[in-house]
C-alpha cells in the first residue's frame, strides 16, 4: 500500500468516526415532529411498507408538493424495517450521510489532486 492509499484510508476513516460521534446517539431518538406527520405517521402509503401498489405510487406522486420517488420508496423501505421505531429512520439517515461525506471527499479528490 503505498502513501496516498494510506492517507486516503486514513481520512475516509477519520470522516466516518467523526460522523459516528456525532450522530452515532440518534438511534434512541424520538420523531421530532417536523415532517413526520406527512411523510411517514399519517402517510397510508409509506405505512403499507414496500409493496406494488407503494412503488406505483411513490413515481407519481406529488404529495407534500414535491416528486420524489426515491424519497418515499426509502421511507416505505424503512418502514418495513423499524415500523414507527423513530431511531431506525435517523440510523438510515446517518448512512447516507456517511456514504454522501465520503463521495464527496472522493469527487473533490480526484477533481484536485
């Protein structure tokens, strides 16, 4: 392994224990009571979890005002997962985080060197 591989292990590393600290308590966190409500407690189609019917909907759709199939098929997956456990959705959250920090630390390295 040569110096740049260990120096990037070593700053994807760093950025993932750091997001960990910082977010790694959310799973014993509540619904905040933002959102919630139209996206995920009062919202039919995301409480029937991932099925056809869901899917469909979810792609054509424009409840909350917004398209955005990714969005709900994510919640209905999270769903089926956690049920209203509110600490599961944050955990899925905080993986994409991970996943977005570390993309883009790539990116903006190979962009400049």
């Amino acid at each position: 392994m040569n110096a740049a591989h260990c120096r990037d292990l070593t700053i994807g590393t760093s950025l993932l224990v750091l997001i960990l600290v910082v977010y790694g308590q959310v799973w014993d966190f509540g619904f905040i009571r933002f959102d919630e409500e139209t996206y995920i407690l009062g919202n039919v189609h995301v409480r029937m979890g991932l099925t056809w019917e869901g899917v469909r909907w979810a792609f054509v759709s424009t409840e909350a005002g917004f398209w955005h199939p990714l969005t709900w098929l994510s919640l209905m997956l999270d769903y089926e997962l956690y049920g209203l456990r509110a600490g599961g959705y944050h955990v899925t959250n905080v993986l994409f985080h991970i996943l977005n920090t570390l993309i883009l630390y790539w990116v903006l390295f190979r962009m400049t060197g």
